[in-house]
C-alpha cells in the first residue's frame, strides 16, 4: 500500500489527522495508555499511531517502538494496514507468513514476529491505531483482543478531547483577538445636566460618530434593542438610586439595521445624596465572542465526554448533556448550585482537594477517584484552571476499572494457587510432614483470602486434630493457637466444622459468633474465641481420593466483607491440591520406606576379622528419587582374605533396587566360591549378567586385603583391587597422608562389553591406614562436579585423620553433604589396626564367620 489508505474521504480524513498530530503528540494521556497496554499484553512494544500521508508515532511504550513524533512510509506501516482493512481488529499471530504485512520491513527485518492493531476513529474518519507488537510469533487470545479494544476506546476518547480541545483553544485565541480588536470605549453622564461624554471607540459600538451624535444618554438608548430596552433603563436608575456599581450585556440595533451585542460596566461616583448625579463605565462590541460561544456550546453538547464548568466561587456555570446524564441532575439543577452543596461526599476526599489545588495554583490536572452512592462509580477527570474557574471533562470508568479489578483479583487468585503449589511441594519434598505443609499453606493463604485460619488433619488414631494457625496480626498469632489447641474439644456436633467434613462440601458461616461464639462453654476456648471475634468463616474439608484427610477454616473480622463465590472457589482449589498433595506425599511415603526397609534388608552386616575393621554406611536420598541401586558388601574368602566391593546401578528406583541385590549376590558368589582376585570376580560378573541376562548398567570396585607371612613379618598388608568404571578408592594413612587408586584409564563399567579386560592393581598398606570406598552421591551432583568432590573428600580425610573409624564415616557423610544428597550414598571403609597390639575396644569384637 502505497499513498493513502484506501475507502476513505481523503481530503478531510487528512486534514483530520494533521490537526490531531499537531495536538496529540507526546500526550501524557495516549502515554499512559501505551504504557497500559504493553503491561497488559506483555509485549516488546506498543504504539498510538495517526496515519496520514505518512505514519506519527503519536505516544510509544517498549525499547522496540519508535520515539513519539516519528515517521515512517505507509509502504512500511503495519498501522497503515490496520486502517485501511476497516473497523475491525488486525490480528497477525505470525507476521513473517502472513500475506498481509510480510513485505513490511519491520518485518523482513526481523523486528516484528506477531502484531496486534485496533483502528481509531474520529469523526467517522480511521485516523490510526492502537497496536501492540512481539518479537517473536504469539497466538493472540480473545481476551489480548478485548482489552486492546478497550484501551482503544479510551485512545479514541483521547484523541476527540485533544481534537475539542484545540478547537476551544483556537476559539479563545479567536476571541482574545477579537476583545483586542474590538472598539471598547468610556462614558461620563452628567445625569443633573443630561450630558454625555464619550469617546470615539464607544460612538462606533453603538454606530454613532461625532459630529453627528447629540451627547444625551435618550441618544445613545435610542440604538438599544427595543426587547433590552426596559432592562437598561431599570439597571441605570438601581445604578443611581444605590451607588452600586453594574454590569448589563445587550443588543443594539446599528442604523443599517444590523444588530450587535455590547457588554457594558460603570458606577455612579458623583454627589452625597441620593440619587446620584454621574454615571461613568465602559462598553465594548461582545458580539463577536457571544458567536464564539455558541460554537463551543455546540461542540461540547456534541462531545460524548462529559463536561461541566465552575465559577471561582464553586457554581456550576456550564453542564453539557453527557454530563446531565453521568452526574444524574437536570441542567436547570445543576446550573448556579454549588458541587459542594449538589454533590456532598465530594468534600473531604481527592475531588475536592484536586478542584482546589488546581484553582488556587492554576495549573492542570488530572486524577482518577471513585465517587460513592448515589453515583456509585468511579471517574477519570481532567481539570483546567482559568481566571473564571475550572474547566472539568470526566469520564465514566468504572466498567473499566471493575474490568481491571477483576483481572487483577484473577492474577492474584492464580498466583496464589500457583504459590500453593509451589509451597507444598517445597515441605513434603522436604519431610516437613503434614503438619509443616499445612502450616505453610496457612501463612501462603492469610492474608489473601481471610485474616486468620486453622488446618486440622486426621491422625494415626483416626481423631481430627487441629495441627497449623495462622493469623494475619502477629500480636494474634497466639491466641489463634492457643483456640486451635482447645477448639475442636469445645465444639457441638453442629459446628460448622462438622458440616464440612460430613458434606465434603464448602459450608459458609455468614455469623460466626451466632454458629459457635455464644455456644462455647466457659473456658480457655471461649476466652480466646472473644478475642479473636471473628465474623464470618468458611470451612471445608480436605478430601482426596474420596478419603478425609483433615478440613480447613479460614475466619474474617468484621470488618471485612465475607468472602464471595469466586473467593470460594479458589479456597476449594487451594483445600484440593492440598489434599492431593498430603495423600500423595503419605503414599510416597509408604512406597518409599518400603523400597529402603527392603534395600537395607539387602545389605548385610559385614565381619570384623582380626585386627581390621570394617564399618559401612548407607543413606537413600533425601528428595524425589528415595531409592536406588547404591550397594556395599564385606566378606571373608574361604582362605581369610576380606574382600570389600562397592557398586551403583544406573538408575533411582525399585527396579534399580532389585537389580543392585541381583549383582551384588552374583559377586557374592562368584567371589566367595572361586576365591579369584578383583579383576577375575568383576569379569566373571559382567559375563554372568550377559548369560543371565541381567540388562543393565552399573559401576563397581572390588578390593581384597591380602597377608602372607612376610607381609605380617614387615606390618604390611597387600590391597589388590580393580575398578569398573567407579569413583576412586581413597587411602588415608596412618601418617594422615590420603592417596587417590585410580590408573590413567578407567576400565568400562559393568554390563557394556562382556568380553572387557578387567586390570587389577596392588597397593601395600601399613598399619592404621584406612581404606574409604563410596558411591558418586558422596561426591557428586548439581552443585558439585565429581572431580572437585573428590578432590574435597580428598581434603576432609586429611582433617579427620584421628577419629575412631565410625565417627570418621559419621563425619564425611554430614560434613559432605550436610543439607543430604539427591542421589543415594553408599559407603564402606576399612582400617587396618597394629597387628602386635590387643585388638582396640572402638572396633568391637572380632567376628568372622566360620571356615569350612
């Protein structure tokens, strides 16, 4: 599109858009509403355009507009489409494949993605439009429609009262020049001698000259329209009789026959007695403004806006018909009554400390401020100062502002249950319990939905007991407590309470003190219910899985107003996820101290052979994934070797579960029977799971403590060890130094190759060293990298170097992970005690099964 949109009375539509331009740009009042909608819409940009022979930016919002008073071609104008598509919406969800604007540079370019406009109307003209614009594609809901066609209609409303505005503008500036212009001339009327003195100004308003003007008063009223007449002459004789002075607008009829209005003012200052004897004042030619008014007049009785006018001393001196309407008064109601007087509840509030302000200052305004009954509505006014008063033009918002309430109050609603949400989740991941979970969940719904609330859950015994409060007042925190601790002892069977855990249904108390305050017995419940005083409730129950798990109470003071359909609705949602969540946390619960009593039934109690000792440790995760394929085992060879093996099954479950027991009793077996060394036991394994197709992956590290008579003669012992893909064993010895057994190349983990060389290694270790074998949930996850855990396990085995064996695993495993693993922990250690020495206290009794 090229030139001007198309279908439409170029010529004014033009000239209409040019008047607006000079006016609009820059207007605070469109800022605010791009502003709104860029907010609203959450978009990149938004932009009040006039499209004429080029596109305005009349008022922008978002790093991506344009600054106000930019052009650009119609040929690039995404608004120009708008306007010359009609009075419907431009809806472009994907502006890159959409016919209509994709040859638009701000969209070949990239800069647009998705496009919203609504066209704007003004004097049946489309002069631009409202358009809020995504950098990326976005499907446009009905909802993102209505309220830009919304803000629309206020943007109209704007650009008709800058359009009014700079008419009346025009009109004064027409009028000042026309007092300027006009012939305002004096009088002097010696009423004793009937003389009459006047300048040459005054001669030419009522169409007199010099040399042919008589110099009588009878002279100049004969020009007086004849309908005036009696009223002049009534006006002059109060002036003389009262020495007050007066003012008089009139018609005079010129000798062509052309009638003119004159505006005269004087006072008689002349004598001590009545009546006085001299008349002196001014006139002037008002014909001209009084034209000027009447165009005014029609403008603003045509405006759809409402406007009135007040004089210095609070009247009204103008209503148009839409404010007659808005205000609910007559014209002849209104006009010369004062607005403190009409319109009472004005006093005291924004009303009348804005009027006041702006008429003292005399600079503009402009405020939004709610109105109550009779008018009940909420107003949008702009206020102009002048020597003869205020200007006022108000609009009726309320609608609007109801619409912006109500969505508001939708967000806080969804935030709320979002917050919820979330908040029970954080406590029943983190074994808060029930009790810690409603406790959260009380302190994420008060204030919200009520001023206080109590959560109440049934218990092993089968008894409702009231478990979390929370008050909205600190100083009451207290006492809601202590009514929670005595309450539901006190409570008839027709409580309330009662209701709702019998129904299952939302049971509202519009009179709390009638349902239970004037039942209670004397006692502790009843003290703390009076200074609570509550005056409405809603329970219900928390019910999942057609099972009562507890019940809610949520109270309001009365003051507030008691909570509404859609209040209650969003209690009901926040009650039922809170009741999924509690019966789905005890579930997981049940599955998961299961799966751990089964896993640990797994993991034996290892030997303690003579002069070494063997501790192990095992410690499910403490989130989501509560069990997995983490093992350990110690055993003794037919021959006396202690064999130590370590291993982690890939995957956090109960299939991980049973697959670890399945390897870990292979290796039992494989190693016990044959009496191989490491690497030939982690070999056998992998051939085993391949035969008996055992399909899945895991790492693992075998280790045997080996002693010949020579070994025993130096006070050394041998560890010989393979490792398949697992952490690193640690040795820390006796001298507190820590060595890392790993080789350059890892051997592959169990389960990938069956036929891999498995290598083993030999360490010679002296007496007291210890040897620390774990799984990678010691040292290992989101915020830890493995090298860096290993590396600060490395550290802490360094500092713990004189702890009793089983304090020292208690020490890693809390001072590793001392907010728990997200992973399982598996770990077993062994140390190595003097050999020519009684056997230390600390490592119990020797115990070793017997040899066959």
């Amino acid at each position: 599109m090229s030139g001007t949109p198309e279908g439409t009375d170029d010529a004014a539509r033009l000239a209409t858009v040019q008047a607006l331009a000079a006016a609009v740009v820059g207007s605070p009042g469109l800022q605010r509403l791009t502003e709104l909608a860029a907010t609203l819409l959450a978009v990149d940009a938004a932009q009040v355009s006039l499209v004429g022979t080029v596109q305005t930016a009349a008022a922008v919002a978002g790093p991506a507009a344009d600054r106000p008073g930019a052009e650009r071609p119609l040929d690039d104008s995404l608004c120009a489409v708008t306007v010359r598509d009609g009075s419907a919406p431009l809806v472009v969800r994907d502006a890159v494949h959409d016919p209509r604007v994709a040859d638009r540079s701000p969209v070949v370019g990239g800069g647009v993605g998705a496009y919203l406009g609504v066209p704007l109307s003004v004097d049946g003209h489309a002069v631009g439009a409202l358009c809020v614009v995504g950098a990326g594609r976005r499907d446009w809901t009905d909802r993102d429609v209505a309220v830009l066609e919304l803000l629309a209609e206020s943007a109209t409303a704007e650009l008709r009262l800058a359009r009014v505005t700079a008419e009346a503008e025009t009109t004064r500036v027409r009028w000042a020049l026309a007092i300027q212009a006009a012939e305002i001339g004096s009088f002097d009327w010696d009423v004793a001698a009937d003389r009459l003195v006047s300048d040459d100004r005054l001669l030419q308003v009522f169409g007199w000259d010099q040399e042919d003007f008589p110099g009588t008063i009878e002279a100049l009223l004969s020009r007086v329209h004849p309908d005036d007449l009696d009223r002049v002459r009534v006006t002059v004789r109060a002036a003389l009789q009262t020495g007050d002075g007066f003012e008089h607008e009139y018609r005079v009829v010129l000798p062509g026959g052309e009638v003119r209005w004159v505006h005269a003012r004087g006072r008689a200052v002349d004598g001590t007695g009545a009546p006085l004897t001299r008349l002196v004042g001014i006139a002037h030619d008002t014909t001209t403004q009084r034209h000027g008014d009447a165009r005014v007049a029609r403008v603003l009785e045509s405006m759809p806006a409402a406007f009135f006018s007040l004089s210095r001393d609070w009247r009204f001196s103008y209503v148009n018909a839409e404010a007659e309407q808005l205000l609910g008064l007559s014209r002849a109601e209104l006009t010369g009554g004062v607005i403190w007087d009409l319109f009472p509840a004005s006093l005291a509030s924004e009303f009348e400390d804005r009027y006041r302000t702006a008429m003292e200052s005399g600079v503009p305004t402009q405020f939004q401020a709610y109105y109550p009954a009779p008018l009940d509505s909420w107003y949008e006014i702009r206020v102009w100062p002048s020597s003869e008063g205020l200007s006022v033009y108000f609009l009726d918002i309320t609608e609007r502002r109801r619409a912006e309430e109500e969505r508001e109050r939708d967000a806080r609603r969804l935030a709320l249950i979002a917050r919820v949400s979330d908040t029970l989740s954080r406590a029943l991941v983190d074994r808060r319990g029930g009790h810690g979970a409603l406790q959260e969940l009380l302190e994420a719904v008060v204030p919200e939905l009520g001023d206080w609330a109590i959560a109440s859950l049934v218990e092993d015994d089968g008894r409702l007991h009231d478990v979390a409060s929370w008050h909205t007042d600190p100083a009451q925190r207290p006492v809601a407590a202590e009514y929670a601790r005595v309450r539901l002892a006190a409570l008839s069977s027709t409580a309330p309470i009662v209701d709702a855990l019998a129904t299952g249904e939302t049971t509202v108390v519009p009179d709390v003190a009638a349902a239970v305050g004037r039942g209670l017995a004397d006692g502790p419940a009843k003290d703390a219910y009076w200074q609570l005083d509550p005056g409405t409730a809603v329970a219900l129950s928390l019910r999942a899985r057609g099972r009562v798990l507890g019940a809610m109470s949520v109270y309001r003071g009365r003051q507030r107003a008691p909570m509404d359909v859609l209040d209650q609705e969003a209690l009901r949602e926040v009650a039922d996820r809170a009741a999924l969540a509690l019966d789905s946390a005890a579930l997981h619960e049940q599955q998961r101290r299961m799966a751990e009593e089964l896993q640990r039934s797994l993991l034996t109690d290892p030997p303690e052979p003579d002069h070494s000792q063997v501790a192990v440790r095992y410690v499910p995760a403490v989130q989501a994934a509560q069990v997995g394929g983490d093992w350990y085992d110690a055993f003794l060879q037919p021959g006396g070797a202690t064999v130590l093996a370590i291993g982690d099954v890939v995957g956090h479950d109960t299939v991980a579960a049973a697959a670890m027991g399945q390897l870990r009793s292979l290796l039992r077996g494989i190693a016990y029977s044959g009496g191989a060394g490491p690497a030939a036991v982690l070999a056998a394994l992998d051939r085993a799971m391949e035969g008996l197709q055992v399909h899945t992956l895991a790492t693992a590290a075998v280790a045997r403590l080996e002693q010949e008579a020579v070994d025993r003669e130096r006070g050394e012992t041998r560890l010989r060890w393979s490792n398949a893909g697992h952490p690193p064993m640690l040795v820390l010895r006796a001298d507190g130094s820590v060595q890392v057994l790993a080789t350059e190349r890892a051997d592959l983990m169990l389960g990938v190759d069956p036929l891999a060389v498995r290598r083993e290694q030999v360490t010679v270790l002296d007496r007291g060293a210890t040897v620390l074998m774990y799984t990678d949930g010691l040292v290992e996850g989101p915020d830890l990298p493995l090298d860096d855990g290993v590396a600060r396990l490395v550290a802490l085995l360094g500092e713990l170097r004189g702890l009793e064996l089983e304090e020292l695993c208690d020490q890693v495993l809390a001072r590793m992970r001392p907010q728990g693993s997200e992973d399982d922990v598996a770990l077993v250690a062994v140390r190595l005690h003097w050999e020519d020495r009684p056997r230390p206290a600390e490592a119990g009794p020797e115990v070793v099964p017997p040899t066959p």
